[in-house]
C-alpha cells in the first residue's frame, strides 16, 4: 500500500469544510486527562479523522512551552502526530493520507490568556479507492502514546453513524 502524507495549509479549499464541521463537533467535549475525543467522518471516498486531545496526554505538561527541552518534547510530539501511515490503519480499503494539520497552538506560541489546561488537536484526510467495503479503523496511535486511557469515538459513514470506545486493549473501530 502506498502511503503519502503531505501537510497542506488550512486554506485548502476540498479539506476544509469537513475538518471545520469536525472541529465544531469536538470542541464541546470536556477536558479530561486521559481521554481522548476523535470524530471520523466518511464522504465518499474521503475518511476525515480529528482528534482533540489534553497536551498532557501526549506531552506530559500543559503550560507554554518556553525552555528549549520543553519546546523539543512539543515538537517530537508534532512529528509523532504528523506521522500518518503509523497512526491509524484503515482495513478493507487501500487508503492514502493526503494532508494532516496538526495544532500546538495550545503550547507554544504567544497568547494573552492565562491557562491551566490546554489541548492538542490534529486533522487528517485520506483518500481511499473504494469505501463501501471499509470494515474499521485501528488506531495505532495509542500506542504511541501510552497515557491514553480512552479514546471517545464518534463516526459518520455514507449511510450509518455510531460511536466507539477505545482502550490501550482494544484499538479497533469497527465500521461495518
Ligand atoms: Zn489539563
């Protein structure tokens, strides 16, 4: 299976309309150390991940990152999640990742508010050959990242919606 992953801007006008709406889905579930929130939307032949997670998950702290090991741990993290193809595994059809935007605004980076908590958020796309025999995604990432507890998953398919929970034991989102 060929993989590609190419980091594209936001302003891409096909991405952009999908990974808006998951976003606003996402953004009013709570911050909870621990979990994870992922929505999966699939359009067409088009598989739309987001992912919105505490910082503290993935880089083990949550304020600025302003001394050079604190801004190395958030940009190591940066690679990890931008690293597509060692993520997530999509089973029964040939998938490519065609963009991915990740978001550690939350940690690095001037802004005037004071925070206590702060988020990681990234966005995928891939393109796929066919989607109707899509039977799930595994979601590698959490291996990758072992102060994951659960992942709070939502999806949205061409003619079905559910929802799943994943755990370290069981990484798997069953679609079909
Ligand atoms: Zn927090």
């Amino acid at each position: 299976m060929k993989k590609k992953v190419m980091a594209l801007a936001l302003g891409c006008v096909q991405l952009f309309p999908v990974l808006v709406f998951a976003a606003e889905r996402i953004e009013h579930e709570s911050h909870v150390h621990g979990l994870v929130d992922m929505t999966v939307v699939i359009d067409q032949d088009k598989v739309n991940i987001s992912l919105d997670s505490p910082a503290m998950n993935m880089v083990g702290f949550e304020h600025k990152a302003e001394s050079e090991s604190d801004i190395n741990k958030v940009h190591e993290v940066e690679a990890i999640l931008k690293a597509t193809s060692k993520l997530f595994a999509i089973r029964g059809a040939d998938c490519e990742g065609e963009a991915v935007v990740v978001d550690i605004s939350g940690l690095i980076g001037s802004d005037d508010h004071e925070h206590h908590h702060a988020d990681l958020e990234a966005q995928y796309q891939f393109s796929c050959d066919n989607t109707d025999n899509l039977t799930g995604i595994d979601v590698l990432l959490l291996k990758e990242f072992p102060a994951i507890e659960r992942i709070n998953v939502e999806w949205i398919s061409n003619d079905k919606a559910g929802a799943a929970q994943l755990t370290q034991d069981n990484s798997f989102i069953p679609l079909d």
